[in-house]
C-alpha cells in the first residue's frame, strides 16, 4: 500500500530536517564562543574588549575550521584559549547533531509506519460514509424534507461493498484498531 512517493517525500523531509538541525546547532556553536568571550561585567577590573572579540572571531575560524577539516588551522599561532573553547563548542555541535539525527530518523520512521494507518482510516471513512448514507435514507421515510439528498449512491458503491466484503482489509481493521466510532461527527 506504500508508494514510492510517499516514502521518498519522507526521506526528503528527513534529510531536510537533518540539514537544519545540523545550521542551527552551528549557530548554537557560535553562540556559545561568543557567551565565552563576553567581558565580565561584574570585574572591577579593566578589560580589553578588543583582546575578547579577537578571541571570539579567532575561535570562530577555529569552529569553521573544525566543522570543514576535523583539525584546526596549523597555518598561525592560535591562542590556547580560543582553540580550547573552539574544541568544546565543536564537541557539543557534534553531540548535538547526533541526537538530532536519531530523534529524526526516529520520527520519521513512525511516521513512515503510520502512512498504512492512515490509508486504513480513509477506507474505513468510505465505509462509514455508505453506513451514514443507509441511516439517512431510512431516516428519509420519516422526515420528509432532509438536510441529506435522497439518494447518494455510495451505499451501492461497488468499491465500497467490495471492501466491506474483504476479510483481509476487515482483518487489517481490525488489527490496527481504525475506528471512526468516536469521530462520528465528523463523517
């Protein structure tokens, strides 16, 4: 029952949200150089603010180049500190991605999983909707004027009767627990 389609506009929504997570903790990264850097504004002490945003941008080039070679420039001579908070901002976007990805995959999964439900559950509404359609026209012998067309024809539906025969789909109803007994309302 699953296409094609559907499953690679999952993969395609997987790989989408993989992508973002992956930017935004890159950005979390940055963020968390630059709370390092920030002067202390309880000091009473003199601070170079200069010194601090030349660390912060040092150790932001040291994140780029982490994320892009694994390693940090070896071209100049980095400051221990900016490489130090480089490293642990890079270990956290790192950890962080990781989680990510499984709690994507994981979703997306269960999602994938969930598309046979839903297919269920639009058979069943044809179903439901003959079931509606039959009550309506006994209820017609009663009220002579109704909201509902006398003859709507999906009670005679041949698909519809094929399915309500089907003990193969009955069983598969009846496995997955589609029911349309509290949305009733709704059909």
């Amino acid at each position: 029952m699953l296409n094609r389609r559907l499953l690679r506009s999952k993969a395609v929504q997987a790989l989408y949200a993989i992508r973002i997570a992956t930017d935004s903790n890159r950005l979390l990264a940055n963020d968390e150089i630059a709370e390092v850097f920030l002067p202390d504004l309880n000091s009473m002490l003199p601070q170079n603010l200069e010194k601090l945003e030349g660390l912060k941008r040092l150790a932001i080039l040291t994140l780029n180049d982490l994320v892009e070679t694994g390693e940090p420039g070896k071209d100049e001579e980095l400051p221990y500190e900016a490489v130090q908070t480089a490293r642990r901002a890079f270990e956290t976007m790192k950890r962080q991605n990781q989680k990510d990805k499984i709690q994507i995959l994981n979703r997306i999964l269960k999602e994938t999983e969930g598309l046979y439900d839903q297919f269920l559950y639009v058979l069943m509404l044809l179903v439901e909707l003959a079931h509606q359609a039959t009550v309506d026209r006994d209820r017609k012998l009663y009220i002579k004027e109704g909201a509902f067309p006398s003859e709507s024809g999906l009670d005679d539906n041949t698909v519809v009767l094929k399915l309500k025969q089907n003990e193969a789909f009955e069983l598969a109803v009846i496995r997955s627990g589609v029911n349309w007994g509290d949305d009733m309302a709704v059909v």
